[in-house]
C-alpha cells in the first residue's frame, strides 16, 4: 500500500474515532468503513468500529468485527 493511502486510511480512522467520541455513531461508522475500503484487513480499524456498533446495540455485528481484529492482529 502506498504511503499517501495508508495516512487517508488512518485520516479516516482518526475521524471515526473523534465522532464516536463525540456520539455521533453512524458518521463513525461511515468513516470506519471508508478506511476499510482501503485497507479491509486494518485490525485497528474493524477493531474500532466493533467498539462502536457495541455502543449502537449491534452486539452480533461487532463481535464478528471483533473476531476478525483478533485473527488480523495474530496474523491468521
């Protein structure tokens, strides 16, 4: 991945983070998966968005974010 995609991708993660922090969780959640169409397989990135659709009630959802984080994280 080129390096100019990799700071949009993080850009993207940033964002996500300050909304969620601010309870705006849809637009977090857009953001997350603007980051993740350029890199579907940043463990931060489903990690966080996880975090956030637990926050919204989606607790199925998020889980399986969460078990993808873990595989990425460890490398499966």
């Amino acid at each position: 991945m080129e390096l100019e995609q990799l700071k949009k991708e993080q850009d993207w993660v940033n964002e996500g983070n300050l909304k969620d922090s601010q309870g705006r969780y849809e637009e977090a959640i857009a953001d997350y998966d603007k980051a993740l169409q350029i890199d579907p397989d940043d463990a931060d990135a489903l990690f966080d968005k996880a975090e956030t659709l637990q926050k919204m009630g989606k607790r199925k959802e998020a889980e399986l974010l969460v078990e993808k984080a873990l595989n990425e994280y460890i490398g499966n």
